[in-house]
C-alpha cells in the first residue's frame, strides 16, 4: 500500500516537472516583441523549487478559477483566506466590510462636481470599466475576492525571489531636490514627472482622475506607471512609509504589456516590507469585481476616445485603515492601519504622476513611454491627463488640491504641465516618449 502511494506521487512529480517544463519552453517564445529568455535561463530544480513553495504560500486555494483572454489566471479566494490574514500583525484581524465613514464633500465642490457631470468630460465614458477577465463572463461567487494568480514565470523574471513583486528603491524627495538641484538625482534610473503638496501640511488620503494609456517598454526590467503616492517618514532615512495605486505597465511583474490597476506599499523605504497587489501578506481586499493586478480595458487612443480611472485614498477616522476607492463609490479594500508606522497618524505629503525606468540598455536614454508618450503641450487626447486632484483633510473632507508644485528630473525626456479650470480643478498633463533627439 505504502509502495503504491509512494508510486502515485512519483508519477505526480514527474508530471509535475514535465508540466513545468512544457511551461518554460513556452515561455521561450517571445510574445510580446520583449526577449524574456536570458530571464528563463537554466533555472535550478533547487530554485523551481523555492520558487514553487512560495507560490504555494500566496497563491490560495480557490472556490473557483476563471481563465482571462489576456491569458490571466483569476482565483476567486475565500476572503478569509486571502493573503493578508498570514501577516503577522493581521492574525486576529476582523475584516471590514466598509469604512465606518466616507470622507465629507466640501458643499462647493460637491455643487461643481453635479455640474461637471451633466455634461460629458470631453467624451470621456462614464461608466465604469471593465477589466479584461470580466469578458470571461463568470464571476466571482459571494464572500470570494478575486485575485490575480502568480505563475513560475512571474517569479523567474524577478532579479530574486526576494525581490519578486518589490519596487526598488528610486523615489525623489521633491523638496530636497528642488533645494539642492541638481545635485540629487534618483537611483537605479528611475524618472519622474509629478506634482506634489508641501511637506508642512497634514493629508488623510487624496483622490484623482487617472487617464489609462498603454505606454510601450524598450525593456523587459523597465515599467511606465501613473500613480498616487501617500507618503509619510523621512526619503533619507529607512523609515519611509508610502501606499501607492494608479496603474502601471511592468513586462517583469506580468510578462506583457497592458496597463494594470495595482496597489503598492512599504513602511521602509522599499526595503524589506510591502509588496505590489496582494503579493505579500498586507493588502486586505473586500472588493469581489475588481482583481488588483488584472488588465484595464479599453485604453485611450491617440486623438480619439480616452479612458481614465478614478482612485481615492483615505484614512478611516475611527478604526485608521487606510480605504482604496475605485470610480465613484467602488471599495476595493484597505490597508490595514496595523502595517504602518508614520501613516499610523497621518501622511505629510501627496504626489500624482507618472514614473518610469530608464536603463540605458545600450548606453542611451531607452524608448520607454510614460503617460501616453506624447509631451504635456500635446494636449487633451495625445498627451495624458490626472484631473481633479483632490486632498481629504483632518475634517474627513475631501477638496481640490492648491498650490501644488511640479517636478520632472529631465524635461526633455518626460514633462508636466499642470493647470486649473472649473471643470477639472486642479490638473496636468505628463509624460513624454523616453528618447529623442534632446534626450539621449
Ligand atoms: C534573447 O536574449 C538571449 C540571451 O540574452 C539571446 O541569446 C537571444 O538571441 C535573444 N533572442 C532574440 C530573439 O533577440
Ligand atoms: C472562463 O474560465 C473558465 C475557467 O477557467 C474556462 O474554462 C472558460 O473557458 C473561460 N471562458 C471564456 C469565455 O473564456
């Protein structure tokens, strides 16, 4: 009896393997005009197996699977048993079903805002958007969340597994560096094109209107992304806690090219803790629609129709969660206010924009878009947009944000331009198409 069970798992093993292997021949191809093969390389059995144990350890067992035409795996997840409960911190967790408290609309703003939506945003589409696995038709059943499921492949694209799903280290402190230009520029090529608040004041989420496009990436280690960062702590020190969303491009997290809605965050600088999506333990999502990490279609298209996506970050007064919103009234889910340390309180600064890496893959400035790839003078329809920039203050109050300063390392690679109107308060455009002839 002993002998044949042990017989089974042979051959499961074996199957196993060849499985794996018909995977990574797969992967040989190149499918989106990226060359993923040096990330293949000749992977160790001994590192497919770590690599298979830690997906274990994430990817939870689901009520349901439904297959994407993007080639996405979606799980639909007990809610109980999703990634965030293993955090440490998160063990007696109770799991919110939503916040005790929307942040407030200042009456005026809300006034303007009715108004704006009688008439159509330049022909922006109202109605929410679809993800791309939505096309699938099921849905995930109640009390489940959807989440987007990791492959081998993601992992062997990341420099390590401890790297996988992380952000290197590559932020800017906008108000050091405008203090001692040009001296500090960021780490590890990354490049920015943000507006951002003062430091002097207190913020307990913001909110703005992203534009989605889908920037092209020279290279397999480089993303585009279009983001709000909520941060807290010191950029000098390792203490730095940020909650990020938008959405961003990364052929190394995802293995192509579509713009996907994702979440961020760290309490240390990008160092050890925090992850992309519910990649590590943190991220509590009640959300049972929207998979984080998955697709966004349709995209904007150049001089014709344009697509964006609304994103409220805030922090819930009575318990300190900080709540993510999607669209006008859409809770994705929260991060915990157990994870933070500065953000326990509250955040010292906001910044909206876009960031990119520039690896100097042949020693020049690389193709890599960020926005839709076209400079801020563009305008509407070529060049992206983040509109309604709105700050909810220590009241719960939401309003638009003023006296926003903007910074772009180097302008003639990426820019922004930013600008108020009634109709989309506080605004820029941004981005740029990586090289040219002044950026090199
Ligand atoms: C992809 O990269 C590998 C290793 O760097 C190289 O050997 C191969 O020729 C490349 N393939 C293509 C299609 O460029
Ligand atoms: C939806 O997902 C299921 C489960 O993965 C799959 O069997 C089915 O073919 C998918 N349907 C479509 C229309 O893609």
């Amino acid at each position: 009896m002993g002998n044949i069970v042990a017989n089974k798992n042979g051959v499961l093993y074996l199957l196993l393997h060849l499985l794996l292997l018909c995977f990574l021949v797969v992967g040989e191809f190149d499918l989106s005009g990226l060359n993923y093969t040096k990330f293949i390389r000749q992977a160790s059995r001994l590192r497919l197996e770590r690599i298979q144990k830690h997906l274990e350890k994430i990817n939870k067992p689901p009520l349901i699977t439904i297959q994407s035409p993007d080639g996405d795996i979606i799980d639909c997840v007990h809610k109980r048993k999703q990634p965030a409960l293993d955090h440490p911190l998160l063990k007696n967790h109770k799991i919110q079903k939503v916040p005790p408290e929307m942040p407030k609309r200042l009456i005026q703003e809300e006034v303007r805002n009715s108004m704006s939506n009688e008439a159509t945003i330049k022909g922006t589409p109202r109605q929410w958007q679809w993800q791309m696995w939505h096309s699938n038709g099921t849905r995930c059943p109640k009390g489940t969340v959807p989440i987007r499921r990791s492959s081998v492949h993601d992992v062997l694209r990341a420099k390590s597994l401890f790297h996988f799903g992380k952000k290197q280290r590559g932020f800017i402190n906008p108000a050091r560096r405008r203090a001692d230009a040009p001296d500090i520029v960021s780490g590890n090529g990354h490049e920015h094109a943000i507006a951002y608040t003062g430091t002097t004041q207190e913020f307990y989420g913001a909110r703005a209107t992203i534009n989605v496009w889908d920037p092209s990436i020279e290279e397999v280690k480089e993303f585009s992304l279009s983001q709000i960062w909520i941060l807290s702590g010191s950029f000098d020190g390792s203490d730095l806690n940020s909650i990020e969303a938008g959405w961003q491009v990364s052929p190394e997290l995802y293995g192509d090219n579509r713009p996907r809605l994702f979440t961020y965050w760290t309490t240390d600088s990008y160092e050890a803790t925090g992850c992309y999506n519910l990649l590590c333990a943190g991220f509590v999502q009640t959300n049972s629609r929207i998979a984080i990490g998955a697709s966004i279609s349709p995209v904007s298209q150049y001089t014709a129709n344009q697509y964006d996506i609304t994103i409220l970050i805030w922090k819930d007064p009575k318990l300190g969660n900080w709540w993510m919103g999607l669209g006008d009234n859409t809770l994705i889910g929260y991060w915990p206010a157990e994870l933070f340390t500065h953000l326990a309180d509250r955040a010292t600064m906001v910044e909206w924009g876009g960031e990119v890496v520039n690896s100097r893959a042949n020693g020049q400035h690389t193709s890599t878009q960020m926005g839709s790839g076209h400079f801020p003078e563009d305008g509407f329809g070529k060049s992206s947009y983040f509109r309604n920039l709105e700050v909810v203050d220590a009241d719960n109050s939401l309003s638009s944000v003023r006296g926003i300063s903007t910074l772009a390392e180097n302008t003639n690679c990426y820019n922004i331009r930013s600008s108020y109107n009634k109709e989309w308060g506080t605004f820029f455009y941004y981005g740029g198409p990586g090289n040219n002839p002044r950026c090199s």
